[in-house]
C-alpha cells in the first residue's frame, strides 16, 4: 500500500514524498534505507489503498462478500412485488367478469380483501357496498401470491396489497379505517364521473388529436382509455 511521507532536507527544507510498503512501519524502515528520517507517515487516503493493503487473504474475503452481495441483489431485483398502485386489469375478460361478479370471493375469503377489491380499479362503476363489520381487520397483513395464480389474479391481489398499505399509511396519519372506507366510495364515484364526462365530450368527437388528448388525461389517473366504438353514438 502507498504511504505519504514528510521529512526536512539539510537545509531545513520541508519536502513530501509516497512511499510503497506493507505496513508504517516497512515504510519506515525503507525511507531510513534511503538515508530519509521522516518527520510525519501517514496512509495515502482512498478505499482501493485501503483494500490492496490488507494482503490478499483480507482481499478475498472482500471479494467474495462483493459477490453475495451482487447475488443478493439480483435475487431481490428478480422478485415479483408483492403491491402496486391501483389500475386497471386487462386480460380475459370472461374470466374478468366471473371474478368480478361477486367481488372477487373466489380469490378472497377474507370481506375485507374483497370490499377493497370492489374498489381497486379505478373508474370501475361499483354498487353501494357496506363496509366489514371489522373495519381494521382489513388493513391488517398482506396477500400472498402463489406460483398458481394467473396474471390477472396475481394483479388483483397486487393491486389489494397496495390499498392495505395506503390505508395503513391513512390511519397513520390521523385517519381511521372507517374513514378510508368512505373515501374508496367518493374516489371511484369522482372516477366514473370524470370517465362519463369524457365519453360525453368525445361522443360526436372527429378530431383524433382531440381523442388522443382526452385519453392522456384518463391515462395519467389510472382511467381506461376510449376508442370510437366503445362510446354509444
């Protein structure tokens, strides 16, 4: 490793220098073969300097944790998330409509999972529901997702993981789980509405720049996008 060296000439001069060497006191000992007595050794700063000094016992270990830790981090990267943000499901839509029909029971046992299920895609007409008698019950752990599940099952169970983590992050703020309830309902009720209103401004609509404008607005709140033959003329 590099040591920094200092040390006065004859005459009284101050002069610096490096030094290679195994340890301070190698280098001592190299700069007296020089006829050097120096004033000040110190090591040369950097993490490289640090690392090559050590000896090569000492730099394998480093090595081989700077694998494990390239290997841990490769296996996290890899991992399917086990939450996301509300959005919408596409896939086979009969499958799609059966699940939704009775909100989702057959993938949720608990009536919390699927009172929030009920509310997971955003812009989705949803009937009056009532809340679980145990409202706290349903922010309460996460949904495990199987290696069995099919997309759209492990997507609606991402989607339910997210809304326990944002009501856990409501109630922390203040907020309480019936609270959260209510404001699901206000939320997708102001979805619908925004969705409705832009099937009306496009209804009679010519103009494809007008189009794809209305429906990067509805992209950028999670609201499906409109085609012509989906809007009643």
């Amino acid at each position: 490793m590099r040591f920094l060296y200092q040390y006065r000439t004859s005459e009284n001069e101050l002069r610096h220098g490096v030094v290679k060497a195994s340890d301070r006191d190698s280098a001592f000992a190299a700069l007296r073969a020089q006829g050097i007595r120096p004033s000040k050794v110190e090591e040369a700063p950097g993490l490289l300097n640090k690392l090559f000094g050590k000896g090569k016992r000492w730099m394998a270990i480093v090595v081989l944790a700077l694998i494990a830790a390239i290997g841990w981090w490769l296996a996290v990267s890899e991992r399917e998330p086990d939450w996301e943000e509300r959005s919408q499901i596409y896939g086979d839509p009969v499958l799609i409509k059966e699940l939704s029909a009775d909100n989702w029971a057959a993938v949720f046992a608990n009536e919390g999972d699927r009172f929030l299920a009920a509310y997971a895609v955003p812009g989705r007409a949803v009937a009056d529901l009532l809340p679980p008698k145990d409202a706290a019950l349903a922010m309460k752990g996460s949904i495990s997702i199987e290696e069995e599940d099919g997309e759209i099952v492990r997507k609606m169970k991402r989607i339910v993981n997210g809304m326990k983590r944002e009501m856990r992050e409501y109630v922390r703020d203040g907020g309480s789980p019936e609270g959260y309830f209510r404001r699901l309902a206000i939320r997708q009720k102001a979805e619908a509405q925004v969705l409705a209103g832009a099937e009306r401004a496009l209804k009679n609509e010519s103009d494809s720049a007008k189009w794809a404008e209305r429906n990067r607005q509805l992209r950028a709140m999670g609201l499906p996008m409109l085609e012509p033959e989906e809007i009643e003329q």
